[in-house]
C-alpha cells in the first residue's frame, strides 16, 4: 500500500517553521510531525564565528539518527522517528522548552574556565547545568530558581528533565566507551510532547558531534567541535571517525558531495 504513505513535497513548496544556525525545520507529512534538516553550516560563539563546513549535515544527521533510534529503543523517549534521506529525518512536533541542559563528567569549555578548573579533570559526579536559550543574551547560565520563577519549566518538569539527561549520559557514556571515545559533556534540549490529554517531556534536536565532546580514549584527540571552535581543522575526518566507529558509516563511504557510494 505504498501509494497511502503520505508524500514529501517538494523542498520548494515545503513550509519552513522554524530556521536555526545549523537546522531548519519543515513542516511535515502528518499533522504533529516535522522534518529536521541538517545544514553545513557551522557556528561558534553565539555566530560570531561562521564557515561552511561541506558534508557536515550528512554525518550529523547520520551520528544523530543513530543515537536517537538507540534511545528509542531503551526505553528513552525522543522527538526522533526516522531517517528520511542524507540530510533529513522525520520527527514529532515538540514545544521546546527554552533550556539547553548540558551534562558534564570531565572538566572542559567553559565549566573548566569558569571555575579555574584543568580541561581533563573528571568530576567528583555528573554535573547537570541548565543555560536559557536566548541568543541576545549569549545563554546565560541560570539555576533551578530562574527556571521555575520565570515559568520556562515547573519543578515536576525540572525533575524528569534532570532523569532523562541522567539515563542518556549513562547510556551514551557506556556506547562511546565501548568504541574508544570519552564522552567529556554534553547538551540536549527537551521538549514536551503532548498525547491527547496527557504530556510528557521527551530528548528533542540533535546529539552529535557539534553538541558533545568527545575525546579519543587513547589519544585524547578531539573528535567534536572543538576542533572548529579552536580553528585545529580536521573536523570532517574526525566527525566521520566518529561515524565510522558506531558502525553507522560504511567502510569507503564520505559525506562529502559527489561521493559515489552515497545514494541515499
Ligand atoms: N553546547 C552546545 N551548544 C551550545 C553550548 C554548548 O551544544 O550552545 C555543548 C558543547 O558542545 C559542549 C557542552 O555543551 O559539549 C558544554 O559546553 P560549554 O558550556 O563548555 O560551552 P563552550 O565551551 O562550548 O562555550
């Protein structure tokens, strides 16, 4: 019954609802879904810093795909239903909610400059923090008591919210350890996905190599984006190292343009 799927419409008829830094989001085939596309572009310090970085979007989409559909499948909930094609995947409509909730293990970044801490240094625990998303602001870092005073999420929310970064940093930790990668920290956004009368929040945008970092066990080579923040080059090579390692990138195959293998 192929022909009762709902078509994609053509990219130019398609109508864009929301267009980010690295993503634009289209609406999408079904009522309550959209589509995420992953663009080529990569910023840094609140895009002040801008490059094309080509075949970025392909390997994020892929990395994302990949953890994403893992999560699914642990019981983790996600915005995330399927890969549609290089650059695309279909997900369910979220109300995001404006925190980006970064979890960290390792001293790095701005953790290891605000507090006077050694990039590499492994923290007593966990550490989760919450930024607000605003841009004017440059995402202020903010506390439990912002967030509910300022109504951006209710404390029962807070705490599921506090559970899943806690599951997807266990889960996440032990899969990238297991292919010779430490996962230093890490940022996700939540969003909350409504059922009829009921709501719960679910894992929404992207985890890839742009939103954690990732070291080499061994080396402790950078395999993120740092490697663009910090102007060391490379980022493709070690974004389809990454790719390589989770199995979810084909001996031979690139995500650069013109590249035969790639048909889909
Ligand atoms: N991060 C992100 N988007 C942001 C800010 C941070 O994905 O807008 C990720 C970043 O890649 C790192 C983690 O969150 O894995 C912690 O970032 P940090 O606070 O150290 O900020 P940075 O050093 O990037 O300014």
């Amino acid at each position: 019954m192929d022909f009762l799927k709902p078509r994609l419409l053509p990219m130019n008829r398609r109508r864009t609802i929301y267009e980010g830094k690295g993503k634009i989001l289209y609406e999408g085939p079904e009522p309550g879904t959209l589509i995420q596309r992953f663009k080529d572009d990569a910023t840094a310090f609140n895009a002040k810093k801008h490059e094309i970085i080509e075949g970025k979007g392909v390997l994020n989409n892929r990395i994302s795909e990949y953890l994403f559909q893992n999560l699914n499948d642990i019981g983790v909930p996600t915005h995330f239903i399927r890969r549609l094609n290089m650059r695309e995947q279909l997900i369910r409509e979220v109300e995001i909610i404006p925190l980006e909730v970064v979890v960290r293990n390792i001293a790095a970044g701005s953790l290891a400059t605000r507090l006077g801490i050694e990039e590499g240094t492994q923290l007593p625990r966990s550490i989760i923090e919450f930024y607000y998303k605003n841009d004017a602001l440059n995402d202020p870092l903010v506390s439990e008591e912002h967030i509910t005073a300022f109504g951006w999420a209710a404390p029962q929310e807070i705490d599921d919210i506090m559970a899943l970064a806690i599951r997807v940093n266990d889960f996440l930790t032990g899969l990238f350890l297991g292919v010779g990668i430490r996962l230093v920290d890490f940022k996700i956004e939540c969003g909350r996905l409504w059922e009829g009368e009921t709501m719960r929040i679910v894992v929404a945008d992207e985890i890839s190599p742009d939103s954690c970092r990732l070291w080499d066990t061994k080396s402790n080579d950078k395999m993120d984006k740092d490697r663009f923040r910090r102007d060391m080059g490379g980022l493709i090579e070690a974004y389809t190292e990454v790719a390589r390692r989770l199995g979810v990138m084909q001996e031979g195959e690139t995500a650069r343009a013109g590249a035969p293998k790639l048909v889909k």
